[in-house]
C-alpha cells in the first residue's frame, strides 16, 4: 500500500514510567513511522516526562492532573498528522500495527476509527492479577473483531477529519469518555475493531488497585449503557454473569443459615443458592473460563474466577454509587450531550461492562 498518510501518535500519560519507555519504542518502531510522537504528561510525579523526552518525543506538560479526556485534545491539537493514532502509555504496539490501522480505515471511507486488540501476555508480567485480567480483556476484544459499536482509545487510529467534526472528548469525563465519543462517532461513521492491529497491555498486578479501579469506572455506568447495549457494543462482562455474581453473594446468608444445626431443622435448599450463582457465572462467559484454564490449568482458572467474582461485584457497587451520584449531583457526568444519536437497537441480556 503506497501513498499511506502521514500519523501523529498522541501518548496521554500519569504516572507511567513503568512502562513508558517500551510504549514509545514500539511507536517508533513501526513499519510506517509516525510524522511525531506527542506525550502529554497529565501532572505526573514519577519522572514521566523525562522518560518521554529521552525517548525523543515531544512532550506537553499539564500542570495539574486533568484526566485522559483533556490530555487527548491537547495532544490533537498540537499534532500535524493526517491520522491521529491514540496510545495509551501502558500498551507496546507490534511493528505493524499503526500501518493495519491505516489499511483498515483506507478500505472502508465512512470508518472513523479503527482501533485493535491486546496480546494474551501481559506487557510486563507481574503475577496472576495481571495475567488473569489481560486475558478477559483479551478474550472479549479478540471475540468482538469486526464492525463494533463502541471504540476503545487505548490503540486506535482516527483519522483528523473526523476528530475536527465530532469535536474534543469531553473533558468531564475521567472514565467512560470511549463510550460517549463513540456515540458521536456513530451518527456519520463506522468503528472497527481490527485483530490486525495488535499491542501488549500493562494491567494493574494487584487486586486491590483492580478493584477500586472497576469501582471508579462503573460509577459512570448510567452513562454508559446506552452504548454498551447497542446490538454490536463490546462486551467485557456479559449482564447474566453480573446478576450471577450477585446472586453468589446475597444466596450466602441464606447458605450458612440452612447449614446451622439449630431445630426446627431449616430447609436445605437455600445452601444450593450460592452453587447456582457461582455455576451461572463461569457459564455465562465460557470462552474465558477455557482461556484461564487452557493458559494456567485448574488452579490458575479457581483463582482467576475468584477475582473476576469480586471485580463483577466492585463494578456493581460502583454502578450503585454512581446512580445515586447521578441522582444528586448534576454536574456528574458528560458535560454535553449530543442530540442526533442514531437509536440504541437493545439486545437482551449480554453487555453489562464496568470500564
């Protein structure tokens, strides 16, 4: 493919430097180079920026700590490139991925964003946290390939025409800004989600940072759903496993009572409440459950199911949160919203997802 157009990389950054070094090189290492390599440093204090600057690109510095939102539009606007290639600081690219992202969007003129899938390896392995939650986002991306209705920014191309049409990403938005840009991209565009365009992705390596992640940004889940429930909307955690992962838990109350030896005898059948739930859950996403357990064994799949029960709950506490945030404060939120949105076509059952 001749005549490729030219491509800003535009890197938001906090606190990366983990990672940093390996996310640039691999923008710099591509088949077809970038025109520049934009950083935006978002208040970071971990010596990010001179990461970046050693790595030769350049580097804008927000003062203050302002979220991905707003580190994305000052990296566009001070980008030349035809394309805008978003990376997130935590994702190494393979060589080829920003040259398929362009072939992507070249043989389909109404796509305005085509972005890719993580590796099953984690970018740096720090332990079964990080494994376990690499490969459900792997499994859900490489399973969603094709036409999508919900774009992911982490590894995407978008090409700079559609950026000044649709506007910034709403700055208001620390988390589920994907979502809300995806519903503009949808009035006039296509989104793909391409397996040719491929990366490695640092994943939090401890349960705890995890989990008051997925509480965060399922606090912006009423926000969200519109998009996530779109006939093509990308699912990470289908809607039967979510109500099962909290039949799990609200069935154990029931479960110890039957279990107590106190006359009259209590009826048995409530201890099956938390075996229903738990069987519900590992069903309603089978093909992770055989991922973990073809990648780590028996042992990996119980500790990765484990998690992946407490994450769902997190991610239910957290819409919980956010409703009642939702309810009370009405800056909470997107800060616009766009009138000509192309329906929502619902589909039953299959797309709760806590980002």
């Amino acid at each position: 493919m001749t005549n490729l157009p030219t491509v800003s990389v535009v890197v938001p950054v906090y606190n990366a430097a983990k990672t940093l070094r390996l996310c640039l090189t691999s923008a710099y290492a591509q088949t077809h180079p970038p025109l520049e390599v934009i950083v935006v440093d978002d208040g970071s204090t971990d010596g990010s920026p001179a990461v970046a600057a050693d790595c030769g690109a350049t580097v804008l510095v927000q003062p203050v700590n302002r979220g991905p939102s707003a580190a994305r539009n000052a990296g566009v606007a001070a980008s030349r490139g035809e394309v805008v290639f978003f990376l997130d600081s935590d994702v190494a690219l393979a060589a080829d991925a920003v040259e398929a992202a362009l072939r992507d969007l070249a043989a389909d003129p109404d796509c305005g964003c085509v972005y890719g899938v993580y590796h099953p390896d984690p970018l740096i392995d720090d332990g079964p946290v990080e494994r376990y939650r690499v490969l459900h986002i792997h499994s859900a991306l490489t399973r969603a390939v094709g036409p999508v209705d919900s774009a992911v920014f982490a590894l995407a191309a978008v090409p700079r025409a559609v950026l000044d049409e649709l506007g910034p990403f709403d700055e208001n938005l620390r988390s589920a800004e994907d979502d809300e840009y995806s519903e503009r991209l949808l009035v006039r565009h296509r989104i793909r989600l391409s397996g040719a365009v491929r990366g490695w992705h640092d994943e939090a390596d401890r349960l705890r940072p995890l989990l008051g992640e997925q509480y965060r940004r399922a606090q912006l889940m009423p926000y969200s759903l519109r998009n996530r429930y779109r006939r093509q909307g990308l699912v990470l955690n289908p809607t039967l496993g979510v109500l099962a992962a909290a039949l799990t838990v609200a069935g154990l109350p029931a479960a110890l009572l039957a279990a107590t030896p106190v006359p009259p005898s209590p009826a048995w059948w409530p201890a099956l409440l938390p075996v229903l739930g738990l069987t519900l859950f590992v069903g309603a996403n089978l093909p992770l459950a055989r991922l973990l357990r073809r990648t780590g064994g028996w042992r990996f799949l119980g500790v990765a199911v484990a998690m992946h029960l407490l994450v769902n709950l997190a991610m239910i506490a957290g819409a919980a949160v956010g409703l009642l945030r939702a309810l009370r404060d009405p800056s909470f939120g997107p800060s616009t919203r766009t009138r000509n949105r192309p329906p929502a076509t619902v589909r039953p059952a299959d797309s709760l997802e806590g980002w």
